[in-house]
C-alpha cells in the first residue's frame, strides 16, 4: 500500500501510535473536511476488512481541535474509516476511506 500518511494529515485524520498493531488500541483524530465545516457531531465507520462486513461505527467524543475516538484493532491487514456527520455527510476520502496498514 502506498503511504497515505502525509495526504491524510492534511485531510485532518491522524492516528495514533503511527505504527498499528493487532489487538491494541489506536486513537484516531479528525479535524477534517466535517470538522470544519462545524459538524457537532462526528461518527467514525470502522472496518478490518475490504469488504466493510465487519463495520463498526463509534461516536468521536469532541475536541478543541476536532473530534477523537480510541478503538481496540483487530487482527487483520488494515484498519478502514471513513467519517460521517448527524446531516449524513461523508468525508471517505472521495470514496477510497483512509486506510492504514496494520503491522504484526
């Protein structure tokens, strides 16, 4: 995969640790487009696989700078979110999601 990470820190979504590992945690951050245009709420869609059937959506909990979810990774080859507000707008990177590598 190629590395999106600086694309996507300019989109305004940031994980954290950098390096994703299976069956730890992982604070994902978005200050991105829904952000900013003054969602009051952000849901973060979240899938282990490519084919979204294990999608998970989880409440971000809001911040000065954005909006912030903490989630436990599974044991897969990535971790895919795409963002959506209460008005059902999408950031899903025009329609390709971020998608980060997890290393074993």
């Amino acid at each position: 995969m190629i590395n999106n990470k600086r694309i996507y820190r300019k989109n305004g979504i940031i994980v954290d640790p950098g390096k994703i590992h299976p069956d730890h945690q992982v604070k994902i951050a978005y200050d991105g487009l829904l952000s900013k245009s003054g969602a009051a709420q952000v849901y973060a869609h979240v899938a282990f696989d490519e084919d979204w059937n294990s999608q998970q959506v989880y409440p971000m909990i809001k911040k000065a700078d954005g909006f912030e979810v903490c989630i436990a990774v599974e044991d897969a080859d990535n971790l895919n979110v795409a963002f959506k507000d209460c008005a059902n707008n999408w950031d899903n990177n025009d329609g390709h999601n971020y998608t980060f590598d997890i290393t074993e």
